[in-house]
C-alpha cells in the first residue's frame, strides 16, 4: 500500500510538471469535455421511490463509487467534426471484497485508456489491471486474475462479463438533443419517459471491482423524415440482459398547427428484470412493470418552458399506480417540477429507481406478497438550478405518501413506502482554467421512522452516499472517490473508496 501511495504521488507530480504543454495543445479541443455528458443526465422530474423495505442489508457485492476513469468521457458530441485521439494513464488503488471471508482488500491499479472521437462519435477503451506487492512473505507480486479470467474463483461472470467492460464507452449524440443517441458503457442515468417506472437507473453500483456494460439508445422518427413516432431502449448490462426497457411513443398531431397540442407526446413503456436475485444466492422469476404516458408542453418559450405530463403504471405484482405533474425551467437556469400521485397499496413509484440494483432481491420478495388493498394519495417534487451550460447541475427531490407514519421502534420494521425519500445530486463539471471538478449524491430513505423528519433528514440511517472529487493540474487529474451506505444489520456504513492519478495525452 506504501509503494502504491508512493507511486501515485509520483505519477501525479510528474504530470503535473510534463503535463503543462501537452494540456496547452489540448485546450481548444477539450474546451467541452467534463466528468460526464452532464446535459443527457439531468435528474428526472419526479422523485423516486426506494424498495418497499430498504433497510434489509444490502447483496454481498458492497455498493462502490462510480470509477473516474470511466467518468471523464469526453462530451465532445456537441460540437465540431474534427478527428481527435487521446491515450491515458492511471494509477491508483481500489478496495475488492477478496479479502478473507469477503471483506475488503487493497490493490493497486494500473492502465491505460485510449480514446478516440469523430464529430458526435466517441470510443474508448480501458486496459487495466489489479496487482498486490507482497501479499504474503512468498510472493513478490500478484496479479488480479479477476480482470482478464471468466468465473474467476467461480464468480459466476462469462466472458462477455469480463470483456465487453473493457469498451470504456461508446457513444454518439446526445439525448433530448438529436434524432439518434447512442450511449454504452457506464451510466447512471436510464430513464424512460416521465420515470415514473424507470428513473435515474444506474449500473455503476458495484465498481471498482465490477464493471457492467449497458446501452441507452434513442431514435426519433425525424430520422427519417417522420417526426410522428420515437423509440427508446435501455439495458443496465449487455452481457446478462438482466434490466431491459424499451419505450414507444408517437406524436399524433404534430403535422398539425394547434398550438400546444401540436407537440404532445403519447407514450407506452415496458421494463423488466430477468433475473432479480442475479447479485444475490436466491431463486427469483422474471418480473415486469408497464404503463403508458402522455406530455403535453404547455410553453415553449427557452427563458420559462413548461410541460404537463401523466402517467399510469402497474407494477410486478400488478398494483397501479397514477400521477399527473408539471415541470419545465424558469428563467432558463431553475429547475422544477411537482406531482400529485394516487397509488394503490403495494405500489412503488419508479420501481427501477437509482439504487435498484442494490434492493432488487428486496422488492421482488415484496413484489410475491398478497396485494393489500385500498389507495393512498402520494405526492412528489423537485426543484434546482442549471447553470454554466449544464456544468453546474443541483436538485434535490422528494416524495412520500400524504398520511405518512410516526416514529416506529425498532427502525427496520418501517416499510419505506410510508415515509418520504429524499434524493439530492450536487455537480460542478470540468471548467477550463478551474482546477476542481466533482459530483455528490445523497438518498435518504424512511424520513421520519427514527427521529421525526428533520432529525432524520440528516442522520446517516438508511442513507446512500457518493463522492467523487477530483483536482486537475496540466494534463493531470488527481481523482477521490467515496461511497457509504447504511447498513442497518451492522448499524454502520458499509464504504468503498478509491485514489488515483490519470494523464491524458
């Protein structure tokens, strides 16, 4: 660990020095880039709903920040046609749960990550790979097989799991924007439609030491030169096909002159999940959730536009739910949106939410129990700010029932669908001549069960957090990440960090 500590502040600093001319070069054509495509991953406006009993441990893979190196996709999609190429270099150290008895265990990481882009199009790849000095007193150097050899240790991964991950990303376009958008790779933002079945779904929950391959595609019938249908699909992994979503919609007046309606959208979405436990030791059948949509853009002024949408869903175990809300921009840089949702019991709103992978075995078992019934009446809303073109993103959501419950003893026992959720993203993309760029994320299930609800607005209890920071100095990028969740069966939380150094030339 002294060596790899060592070897990072080298590395670091040698790019710090030598880095200066090649970033000169750099500038006019990474003017921008940034740590992700921040204009294609927004948050959704609505809020979204954890699994009904978030608060059991979470599956044996511990929850990691997403890795940087995967992060600093350049954004160049937007502008230009020229032909570019770029080679990297990190060095850092990640924690694995290869230690005895699954804990946590220290390697040392290095690579390198070309990438290459053309007008919209962009490619890279990541060749990277783990190593230990001195694991025991016998072995001078040990080189992580899990990188390059199928069910290492009997891990269960194919060689589409270990190798299609090696693409670092793929992507052409950018979504909302134009006709066809193509995204593989690492990404934490899958949604379809309004989201209120699939919302901010991200696949990068089990990093460093699992990477996973998903697709966000997009086509708009413009394309070919009829605007009046759309197609959207997702999978969260491309090798197991496990989370699979696809969305149709059409714009039956769109050739038309009525004013507002000429836009309206009218939508019809599918998601499912063909295998829930596949990060858990359990026996699980395919489940499913489906509903159709419709958005209308009551202003379409760029300063304050305004759109009213509506959805109805139902979830695996067949309970419905529907929602009616508006959102839109004011002033060109404040985001907001609100919903008034009316739900039957045992429904959850964006059942494929943000943190699904983590509670999927969860809902699936709540999904197999009888349906309760009545309805409940729900609400949902968000607001934020957008500015320096999408660089600067904050947005806090939250949703709950009307009637929710009081305080409950012990904490576990609540069921998260009775209490507000907050989720909160904080992030400052890459700026030129500003050294520090970083994103957070905070999601706070069961407000209100522990404490009462500002108390436990802060109390890290049922709490998932990340952080990645990173400092850029010449053609250098000193990188921290940081993850925690809670777990309740230990009462503390369960973290992944990682430390590297990266260069692009």
């Amino acid at each position: 660990m002294r060596f790899a500590i060592a070897a990072l502040i080298s590395l670091f600093l040698v790019a710090s020095i030598f880095g200066q001319d090649a970033q000169s070069a750099q500038d006019t054509q990474s003017a921008t880039d940034s740590t992700q495509a921040t204009a294609d991953s927004a948050p959704a406006t609505d809020g979204t709903q954890p699994a009904p009993d978030a608060t059991q441990p979470a599956p044996e893979a511990a929850q990691a920040a997403p890795d940087q190196t995967q992060a600093q996709e350049p954004a160049k999609a937007a502008s230009g046609s020229a032909f570019s190429f770029q080679g990297g270099i990190n060095l850092g150290s990640d924690v694995f749960l290869t230690g005895p008895a699954n804990g946590p265990e220290t390697w040392t990481r290095v690579g390198f990550q070309p990438d290459l882009s053309f007008g919209k199009i962009g490619f890279g790849i990541d060749l990277s790979f783990h190593f230990q000095l001195y694991q025991t007193s016998s072995d001078a150097f040990t080189l992580y097989p899990g990188d390059w050899v199928p069910n290492y240790q009997g891990n269960g991964k194919t060689i589409f799991d270990v190798y299609l991950p090696k693409i670092l990303y793929v992507r052409y376009g950018l979504k909302g924007q134009d006709p066809l958008f193509v995204k593989l790779g690492s990404i934490d933002d899958l949604s379809l439609g309004n989201g209120f079945i699939i919302s901010n779904y991200s696949n990068m929950h089990f990093l460093p030491q699992q990477r996973i391959f998903g697709l966000d595609l997009g086509i708009d019938g413009s394309l070919f030169g009829f605007p009046m249908v759309g197609f959207e699909a997702l999978t969260g992994n491309l090798a197991r096909f496990d989370v699979v979503g696809g969305r149709v919609f059409v714009r039956p007046l769109i050739q038309t002159s009525i004013p507002l309606l000429k836009n309206m959208q009218v939508g019809a979405t599918v998601v499912a999940d063909t295998n829930p436990d596949l990060y858990v030791n359990s026996t699980a059948s395919a489940v499913a959730a489906y509903g159709a949509d419709a958005m209308v853009p009551l202003i379409e002024s760029p300063v304050f536009p305004l759109a009213a949408f509506t959805d109805i869903a139902f979830d695996p175990n067949n309970s419905t739910g529907w929602m009616i809300g508006v959102g839109g921009r004011a002033l060109g840089f404040l985001t907001y949106g609100a919903q008034i949702r009316i739900l039957q019991n045992g429904f959850i709103p964006s059942y494929f939410d943000a943190n699904y992978d983590i509670f999927r075995a969860t809902k699936y078992l709540y999904m197999q129990k009888p349906l309760p019934g009545g309805i409940y009446e729900g609400w949902a809303a968000s607001a934020g700010t957008s500015i320096l073109g999408d660089k600067f993103i904050f947005n806090v959501s939250l949703d709950g029932p009307f009637s929710g419950k009081g305080v409950v003893s012990p904490v576990s026992s609540a069921n998260t669908v009775d209490y507000p959720h907050l989720r909160g993203i904080l992030r400052f993309g890459e700026i030129k001549s500003f050294p520090i760029f970083f994103d957070a994320s905070y999601d706070k299930y069961t407000i209100g069960a522990a404490k009462g609800f500002f108390q436990d607005l802060v109390d890290p209890t049922d709490a998932v957090i990340g952080l990645n920071v990173n400092f850029r100095t010449g053609a250098s990028v000193l990188t921290l990440a940081y993850d925690a969740k809670w777990n309740p069966a230990t009462q503390q939380f369960e973290v992944t960090s990682s430390l590297q150094a990266s260069m692009k030339f």
